[in-house]
C-alpha cells in the first residue's frame, strides 16, 4: 500500500523539522566524512530555525504588530513580543545559511544557496518545505 503523507501544514513541528532537514542534507551528501558531524549540526539547527521562523511569521501574520499593553494601572502600545523573535532568528537563518553555503564545493554554492533560501521565500500553500 502506499504510504499517503501529510500536507506540510497539516504535520508537527517535530515532523517539519525532519522534513526540511531530509531535504538539506541531499545537498550536502559529499561532504567530506570528518566534516559530517560538524554539517550534520549545522543542518539540523538550520531546520530548526527555519520551521521556528514559519510560526512567527504566521503568528505575526494573525496579529498586529504593535499591541495594547496593560501592567497594572500603566496602558501603552508595544512591539508584539513575537517580532523581536522573529528578528532573532532571522539573524540566526542568516547565519547557519552563509556557514552551510561556506562548507559546499564551489559549483554547489550557487544552487544550494538558492535551495536554502527557498524556505523562507517559498510562497504559502505550496506544500513544499
């Protein structure tokens, strides 16, 4: 029987982070073995990363930027606390991005750089990691 799979919004943070690493490491699949290791740690904190940036960016899609604060007898408007995350981590992405391009042959580099960038620019609904 075939095996029938999820649509990648229908699956858990856990199964979206194997995805998205599955997918990453076929890049890296002639990466010298005492380099494997040190990519294969990069790659699952880029996985990581990415499907952590997917919920901000849908819970800052489903609220506001800004948002009403109370503490107390204090109202103010604040930066919703899920951007400053967001910021972060997109630091991060860019990071584990530009240390996983760097560990590629020179070929390579181009399209897998286009392959890495594609999860954070891939347009919703697309049902691809």
């Amino acid at each position: 029987m075939a095996k029938v799979s999820k649509k990648y919004e229908d699956m858990t943070v856990e199964e979206k982070t194997k995805k998205v690493e599955r997918r990453i490491k076929v890049l890296f699949r002639e990466i010298p073995k005492e380099k494997r290791q040190f990519v294969d740690a990069l790659i699952y904190q880029f996985s990581v990363t990415t499907v952590t940036l997917e919920r901000l960016v849908e819970e800052l899609n489903n609220g506001a930027i800004l948002e009403d604060f109370t503490q107390g007898k204090q109202q103010f408007r604040r930066e919703n606390p899920a951007l400053k995350s967001y910021n972060t981590t997109i630091k991060s992405f860019t990071a584990l991005t530009n240390q996983l391009i760097g560990l590629l042959p020179e070929p390579e580099k181009k399209s897998a750089g286009d392959e890495l960038m594609s999860f954070i620019t891939k347009p919703k609904g697309t049902g691809k990691p």
